[in-house]
C-alpha cells in the first residue's frame, strides 16, 4: 500500500493507473469506514482512501482541534484489507493560497437547511473538499456512508451539477448491536452515554412503524423530539422529508426519510432511517 502525503504524489502514482475508486474520509477510522472500503474493493481493485481532517467543514466551536487523528492505526487497518494507496495531503496542497481565498462549491436549496441550519457554511466546507478530492484523485468510483444522509445528497447534486464524471455510491448505515450509527463522535461518548444513545435509532424505528398508518407529520416529530428529551438528548431537529430532494414531506411522496440530529452530552449525533411509502400512486 501506498502512503502518498503531497498533491505531486498523487498524480504521479495516479498516472500509472486505470480505474481507481474514492473513498474520502478524515481519519480516525472505525467499522463503518471499513464497510465503505469493502464495497469500493468489490467495485474496483485500486481503491485510494483519502484521510484529510477538513477544517472548511468545522464551525467556530466545533472540535477541528480535538478531532481525533490515529493516522497509524488507519494505514494498518487499510492495509491489512487491500487498499492501493492512501493520500495525507497537508492543508498547504488542499488550501494553497489559504481558506480565506479558496474557491468555494455552495449547493443552493438542499445546504442551509437541517443539519445545514445548525451548522452554517458545514455543506460549502464538504462540497468544496469532496471536489477537490474528486479533481486531485480523478476516481471514476465514489463511496459514501448513508449515515450522513444529507451530506450525501448534497455530494450527488454537486457532482451532477459540475457533471464530473463520477459514480457517487452511497452504503447502508453501519451500526452498533444497541442500533446506534458508527460514527467517530461516539468515541465521545462514556459507556452511560453511548447506552443511552441507542434511544436515536430507537425513536426512528418508532416514528417509521407509526408512519404506517399515520401521515400528520408534524405531530410525528414533535412526538420523536420528546421521546429524545425523554431519553437524555437535547435534540436539535427530528425532520420527516422527501427522501430524493429532502424537501417537506407530502403523503404523496414515493420515499420519506426521516432525519435527526441530537446532543448526548456535548456529542451532536445524526442518524436517518428511510420509509417507503406503500400508499403513493
């Protein structure tokens, strides 16, 4: 495997190969992560794995300082599964004349809503990086967990309207025997916390079976958001939207997904749970 840490690196090893396949992360892998790259291998024998801690994503209080970094432990548990090449550009080859003069992506109507409402300018941070990885690395392959469900069609809107010439593949939620979505931030979390967790995927399962037979939506996520309270969350949203453009929800809808983001402790979690509607025409 092949560790590239500079842009000049990258090209010149991607210049020695056909098909390659993305799978961009910032590190501090755990199972999930590995799932993408299981799939990615099934797909293409020369699979890159990006680990660049992005800090055009983070807010003015969000942890970019603490974000673990286990660059070490990543490259084993890559390696040990076949990857071709890992790339650890420094910010100086991503950001070249600075974050203050970058160029940057914004995706109008699906951005500055949900968790982009929360998180101001966090989709512009993601779409900017995720096509720069895309112009740096030329994947003819993406993957991407579904977990970040949003980010993911913020991901696919980028690309479709940029036409880039890539295949963006999104994977189910890998989960914990409790429910609770892998994810980095659950490290977090302290054993009392990360039970207490499970509570998320929880009320999606609950509100999916009550959307069944009942389509007031709104009555759904208030009762989903005391449910969290309930459970020890501050929640920050429970949204039930159209799964295709993460619009309002209509009963006329082929697909919802329900969406929701809550804090356990100081640890914002995200997790999304997506319904079928057996009564659209």
């Amino acid at each position: 495997m092949r560790i590239l840490k500079s842009l000049a690196e990258l090209r010149n090893w991607r210049q020695q190969q056909s098909e390659v396949a993305l799978v961009p992360t910032m590190g501090n892998l755990h199972d999930g992560h590995l799932q993408l790259v299981k799939t990615a291998l099934e797909r293409c024998d020369n699979v890159v794995v990006s680990i660049f801690v992005n800090p055009m994503q983070f807010g003015a209080n969000e942890d970019l300082d603490s974000y673990p970094r286990t660059l070490e432990a990543d490259c084993r548990a890559l390696d040990a599964l076949g990857v071709a090449a890992v790339f650890t550009p420094q910010i100086s080859d991503v950001y070249p004349r600075g974050l203050d003069k970058q160029t940057r992506i914004e995706v109008p109507g699906i951005s500055d809503i949900l968790c982009g409402a929360s998180r101001p300018g966090h989709f512009t941070g993601v779409a900017t990086i995720v096509c720069k990885l895309f112009n740096m690395v030329q994947p003819q392959l993406a993957v991407f967990g579904e977990k970040d469900y949003q980010q993911l069609q913020v991901i696919r809107l980028m690309t479709q309207d940029l036409s880039l010439p890539v295949e963006v593949l999104g994977t189910p939620t890998q989960r914990e025997t409790s429910g609770l979505a892998m994810s980095s931030r659950n490290g977090y979390l302290s054993a009392e916390q990360k039970q207490q967790a499970s509570a998320l995927y929880r009320t999606l399962e609950k509100t999916k079976a009550e959307l069944r037979s009942n389509t007031d939506f709104k009555a759904l996520e208030k009762a989903a958001i005391n449910d969290l309270t309930e459970a020890g969350f501050a929640p920050d949203y429970f949204s039930i939207r159209n799964a295709k453009d993460l619009q309002e929800a209509t009963p006329e809808d082929s697909q919802w997904v329900l969406l929701a983001a809550a804090f356990m402790g100081e640890t914002r979690l995200i997790d999304n749970l997506r319904v079928t509607n057996n009564n659209a025409k």
